[in-house]
C-alpha cells in the first residue's frame, strides 16, 4: 500500500488533538485564548 502525504505531516496526533480540543468547552478555551494573544501581539505592533 502506498503511503499517504497526510500520514507523515507533523502535528497533532489523533489522541493529542482530543486531548486538546475534544469538548466543545475546550476547544472554545483553546480559540478565545489564540485570539486574545493576537489581539495583544496586533496592539504592540502600533
């Protein structure tokens, strides 16, 4: 069987991904604080 590309890309494995993200909870934690540091990187760079 012939490897796929996505197979081999770094990242997440499927178990970390879960682990990370896998409640809606988490998941919202995860985007709101991604947005709030580059909310405060986008203010320094003024």
């Amino acid at each position: 069987m012939a490897t796929n590309r996505v197979q081999l890309q770094r990242g997440l494995s499927i178990t970390e991904l879960f682990d990370r993200y896998g409640t809606e909870d988490k998941c919202r934690q995860a985007l709101e604080a991604a947005l709030a540091a580059r909310f405060r990187v986008s203010i320094l760079r003024r």
